[in-house]
C-alpha cells in the first residue's frame, strides 16, 4: 500500500537503533523494466522490485506502450506483445525523467518513439543531449517538435559511442539499444554504477553478449532477437547510506542488512574519516555512534566509485551537527543545494559559494516545518527533524514515497517518534518535475 499522507511530524532527538533490511534498488529496477521493451511476445520476471511511487509510474508507462504487468510482493512480471505503441504520455514522462529510459528501446524495438522532453527539476537542468547524441550516432533521425523528441530509423547500426561526461542514464539506454541492434557497439566514458552491471547482467540474461560493465568500456554483441528471462534486482545503496546516516546524526547504532558493503565504500570511508564508527560483514554495513561527536570532512561528489550525488543532501545533514567545518563539492549536478535554504531554517550554518558549500557545524539544531524539494533532499530533511531538538513538519513528502519502500516502518523499527500529519494547507512550496 502505498502511503500518499504529504507532511510528517518529527519528535527529534532520540538516538536510532536496530537494523533494517535494504530494499531493492530504484535505480536498478527501473532501467530493467525499461529492458523488457526489448522483448517480442516474451516475458521479463523481476525480484526484489521496491514498492514505490516510481516504479508504479514506470509500470504504467510499460502498459500505456502495451506491457502486461503484474507486481506482488516484490515479484514483477512484465509480458510484452508482438506489436508494441511507441508515443509516451507526456503526464507519466513529465512526471519522471526516468521515462526517457524507454526511449531506446522504442527506437530499437518499434524503429520509432515519441518522448516528451523531461522538465528540468529541483536538482538542476537535466538535458538528455548525451542519450540523443548516441543514438543518431546509432542511426536514427531526431526531431525535435513541440517540446517531444520524434525520433525514427531504417535500422540501428553497431557503433563506438564516447560519452562527455559517464552520464548513468545515458549509458542505461545506449546499452539496451546496443543489445538489440545486430554488430559491436563500444560505450567509452560509460558510467560505471551498480545498476549498470545489474542492467547488464539482466540485458545478458535476455541473451545479449556484454563485456565491461563496471568499468569506463563496455562492449556489447547485440542480437535481432533477445528471450524472456528471471533478473534479481541489487539492493538500494542510496537507502542503505541514508540509513546509516540517520544513525549517525542521532548518535545511534545502526546496521543495514542485506547489502554489499563495497556499494557504500565512498560514504563508510568519509564516515571513518569523520570519527564515526563503522564496521562490515560480507553483507550488511553497521554504524555506532552512542555517545560520540564526529568532525568535520571536505568531499566531492562523483561519478561511481566516487561519493554519490544521491547522498550528498543527508551526509550534509550529519555535517551541520559535526564538531567543526565542512566542505563539500557538488560535481555531478549544476545545482542540487535547494535543500540548503530549509536546512538554515533548523539553525544550520551553510555558506553557498557557486557549487560549493561550506558548513560550520553548530551543537544542534531546531525543529521547524520544512519543505522537500526532491527525493533526496526530503530524505536529509527527516534526518535533520530526527537530530533536532523540539518537532519537525517535513512537507511535500510525494517525492519521498518515490524513493523509500515502508519508511514510516523502518524508522518506527529503529525507534523514531514520527507521524503522518493529515495534508494542511502548506502546499507544495518547490513545484516542478520529479527526478
Ligand atoms: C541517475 O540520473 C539517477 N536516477 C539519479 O538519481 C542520480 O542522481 C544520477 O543518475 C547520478 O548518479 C536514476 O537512475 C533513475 P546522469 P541520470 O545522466 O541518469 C548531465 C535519485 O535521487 N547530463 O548521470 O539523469 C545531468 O544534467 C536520482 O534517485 C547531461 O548534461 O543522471 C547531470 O548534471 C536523482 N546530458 C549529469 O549529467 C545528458 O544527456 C549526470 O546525469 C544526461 C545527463
């Protein structure tokens, strides 16, 4: 069930313990749904898919194409006609970038697709230039009319693609068009995630022939056709960090089961950089701070395996409560501090300088009623009104439920005092896109 409440109240100041098992990844379940659209009259069985918003919005994208989709408990199975639409809803793409991940295979699958260009959101322009590049590159014919890409071919054709920047997204949807276009394309620059491999290994599983993911250069053997297949998505790395965050910033003792600690190596050695212990097993990842201050730490995002863009919100959250100043460098996006204006309403000191802020960590900070501005700032903002002391309201939480399976439970399991308030009359401050 999905919970569609939009504010939570926050009584601050308890340490968080427990453990909590991480859901599979949003960023890994949704590109591979968007795989089975290169499928002809097969099916795609998915486990440890994330009940969330998200992949609710992509399902519905899949079955406005044609797809049949049933998701119960974690399980998702996608069966995909013979013929197949190729003109998206502009609501459902308008309503998350993550639609764009259907393109490619549209053009491969149909030789054709209409997508309607995804807004900008709080977290900066988000073009899809590189995504277009490549596939003219590939061999077809882009338009753009009335704010939607038309895009068409007579057939792709096996290429070298080199990417400006390792954009993840782009990677994803090269990958899938290469897998279903005959020949060896090569992907230079590729982005290097997780959930590329899992995309890979499920595009594999499908039948085509893929070496390199996970590292800059993948080569891909693409095929005409390609089968159905059973694909296990990878646990949540961005979940698993935010939780490890929250006991961190509450002074608590945290472990996250059920995910591969080399996911969270650049965020457990900022931590172990920070003061704040952590240690691993082969499969979970556990913090314990009872007790203990932390210290400042300068970091820049980066592409994987540098610190993810995804955690930068809420280990700068933990940050404002260090003892000392901090440094970080947002290198992946053109401006993801919208979150910084509802964080000095707590009494945080940040000092924005161009994609840079400095953060002079202060002994605690106040309750007060916040707005999220996206997914991941939301996310800082619960774990800021968990430290503080008094209440917190965080609204505008729809772009939470997109990312976090059972949050209300989680953090309950983990001893937070928190309810879901009736929606007032505050309103979405930060319109806008999702991500
Ligand atoms: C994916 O977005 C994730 N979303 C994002 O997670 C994540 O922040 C991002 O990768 C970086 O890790 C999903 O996987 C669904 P990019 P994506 O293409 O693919 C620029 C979350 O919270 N760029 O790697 O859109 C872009 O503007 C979300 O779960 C172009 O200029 O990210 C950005 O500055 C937020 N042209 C940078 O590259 C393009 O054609 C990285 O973007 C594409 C991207």
């Amino acid at each position: 069930m999905l919970l569609i409440s939009d504010r939570m109240l926050i009584r601050g100041g308890r340490p968080l313990t427990g453990r909590v098992r991480t859901q599979g990844a949003k960023n890994a379940a949704l590109p591979v749904m968007a795989a089975a659209l290169l499928l002809k009259g097969r099916r795609l069985r998915l486990s440890r898919v994330p009940d969330l918003q998200d992949i609710h919005t992509m399902a519905d994208l899949l079955r406005h194409l044609g797809a049949e989709i049933e998701f119960k408990g974690g399980t998702m199975t996608i069966d995909v006609p013979e013929e197949l639409k190729w003109e998206t809803p502009s609501d459902l793409v308008r309503k998350m970038r993550a639609s764009s991940l259907v393109l490619g295979p549209l053009v491969a699958r149909c030789g054709k697709a209409v997508l309607p260009l995804p807004g900008g959101c709080a977290i900066g322009s988000r073009p899809i230039d590189f995504h277009l590049r490549a596939l003219t590159r590939m061999g077809a014919e882009i338009d753009l009319e009335q704010g939607s890409v038309h895009a068409r071919t007579d057939g792709l054709s096996a290429t070298r693609i080199n990417f400006d920047f390792p954009s993840v997204g782009a990677t994803e949807n090269i990958l899938m068009t290469a897998a279903l276009t005959e020949g060896e394309t090569t992907i230079e620059n590729a982005a290097r995630e997780p959930e590329i491999v899992n995309l890979a290994e499920s595009l594999r599983a499908m039948g085509a022939a893929i070496e390199g993911d996970g590292t800059g250069t993948i080569l891909v053997r693409g095929k005409k056709y390609l089968d159905s297949a059973e694909v296990t998505i990878i646990p949540d790395r961005i979940e698993a960090s935010t939780y490890l965050l929250a006991g961190v910033i509450t002074r608590g003792h945290v472990r996250v089961d059920g995910i591969d600690p080399e996911y969270l190596e650049a965020l457990t050695a900022k931590l172990e950089e920070a003061g704040a212990p952590v240690t691993a097993s082969s499969d979970s990842v556990e913090v314990d701070c009872r007790g203990l201050n932390w210290n400042g730490v300068t970091l820049k995002t980066l592409p994987y395996p540098g610190f993810p863009t995804d955690v930068q919100p809420q280990i700068m959250a933990a940050l404002c409560l260090a003892d000392g100043t901090s440094v970080i460098h947002e290198s992946v996006f053109d401006s993801r501090y919208m979150h910084v204006g509802e964080f000095r309403r707590m009494g945080c000191k940040i000092d924005i300088q161009g994609n840079t802020v400095v953060i002079a960590g202060v002994p605690k900070v106040s309750g007060a009623e916040v707005h999220a501005s996206d997914l991941r700032a939301g996310a800082a903002l619960i774990l800021l009104g968990l430290a503080a002391e008094g209440e917190t309201v965080v609204c505008s939480l729809k772009h939470v439920w997109r990312g976090y399976e059972n949050l209300m439970g989680k953090l309950r399991s983990l001893g937070a005092d928190i309810e879901l308030l009736p929606d007032g009359e505050s309103g979405d401050k930060f319109d806008g896109a999702g991500d």
